[in-house]
C-alpha cells in the first residue's frame, strides 16, 4: 500500500512537471509584452487560442504587430496641442518723407551793358581881386564832385578867368590863382592830382559884354563884370546808362 502511494504521487509529480513545463513558457510569454513574441496563427491567421481564451505564443519570431483580440489595447499617445504659428502681419507701408522740391531758381540773362557819353561843367564865381573859395564855390565844387561817380574819364579840365579891371599882367596872375584854388579843393576831396589840367587865361575871354560894363571900379561895374571873375571846370567821358 505504501509502495502504490508512492508511484501514483511519482506519477502526480511528473504530471505536474509536464503541465507546468507546458504553461510556463505560456505563463512567462503572458507576463511579457505581446509585442515581443509572435503569436500561433491558424491556417487563416487567425490566432490559436488555448481553452482558456488566451492566445498561444510560439516564443520565436518577430514580435507580433498589435492584435486587438489578444492584446489589451495600447495607450493612445495623446498629442500635444500645437498652437498654429501666428500669420505673418504684413508691416504697414512706410509712407515715403516727402521730398521738398529745389527752389526754382530764375537766371535772368545779364543786361546789356549801356554806356554813354556825358559831359558837364562848373562855374565857380569868385570876388574882385580875389583867388579865396566863397561858400557858394564850395558847394559848386561839391556838387561837381559827385557827379563824378562811375565816371570814366580821361581828364578834368579847369580855366581861371578875370575881369578887366587892372592891369593885364595883374589879371593874368589873378586867373592862375583861382585856377590853382580850385584845383587844390578838388585834390583834398580825393580826386587825383594827375586828372586836373588847369589853364589861365586873364582878361582875354570875357563873358560880360563891353558895351554893357563900364572899365570905371564902382559897385555897380564890379557886379556887372561878376561873370568874368570864375573858373570854368570841364569834364567829359562815359559811364552806364541808368
């Protein structure tokens, strides 16, 4: 009795070693991933199931691509929520500065330049035996002088005059002193020395006619032959027509 026991657990105990070499390459392939193993498939790749529903793996091979009857379903990877790359703004249009026009400038044509001829005198009065400027000569001599602006002339021509009353000798030494007067006057205002020509000339060419002014020396000869005692200032030459 002792001995049947001990063959039939003997047989027991190989029994056990079979069935659980059998299910614990099962076993073992149920607690790995099912990707890494392939499954058995039937002759319409179909997996083989055992009795209890499980799929039989045959421990070789590939893994097996997903199965949704014999594998629990994967988590689905959730994607991130990418936000959309914002559109391009288009810049706003830079307004050009406004560039300020040149200035017309008008370039007028250069006039013509006019010149003319002119020609005016003086006659500066003096008093009876006398060569001295009188304040009315003066002014004469100041008025002639700004005639003479922008005046292109060669030269400047003055004669001293006297009456007849004297000798002729007398009024010829007269003449020249009034003469050189006048000319020195218009030197101290700055015209040149070299530009007066100066000549005297007496007695010889009266104004004042003979018949009219008597030869007596009285008051009323002296003013009759006034027209006699001067000298008479010349100046010709050109300039720019106004």
């Amino acid at each position: 009795m002792q001995n049947t026991f001990s063959k039939q657990h003997a047989a027991l105990a190989i029994a056990c070693t079979l069935a659980f070499g059998l299910s614990s390459p099962a076993a073992h392939a149920q607690a790995m991933n099912p990707d890494e193993k392939a499954l058995v498939v039937d002759s319409q790749s179909r997996p083989v199931k055992s009795g209890d529903g499980s799929c039989v793996h045959s421990g070789f091979g590939p893994a097996p691509a997903w199965n949704a009857a014999c594998h629990a379903p994967l988590p689905v990877p959730v994607a991130q929520a990418v936000a959309p790359a914002p559109e391009p703004v288009a810049a706003a249009p830079v307004a050009a500065a406004p560039v300020a026009a040149a200035p017309v400038v008008e370039v007028l044509p250069e006039p013509a330049v006019v010149t003319e001829s002119v020609r005016f005198d003086a006659d500066v009065l003096f008093d009876s035996g006398r060569s001295e400027l009188r304040p009315a000569s003066r002014d004469a001599l100041d008025a002639f002088i700004g005639k003479l602006q922008g005046l292109e002339s060669q030269s400047v021509i003055a004669v001293g005059h006297a009456d007849r009353m004297g000798s002729e000798s007398a009024n010829q030494t007269l003449s020249e002193a009034r003469v050189s007067t006048v000319k020195s006057y218009l030197v101290s205002k700055g015209l040149a020395a070299d530009r007066i020509e100066t000549s005297a000339v007496g007695e010889t060419q009266p104004n004042a006619a003979t018949s009219a002014c008597k030869d007596a020396k009285n008051a009323a000869n002296i003013a009759c032959l006034q027209a006699d005692r001067h000298v008479v200032i010349d100046v010709s030459g050109s300039r720019v027509a106004k």
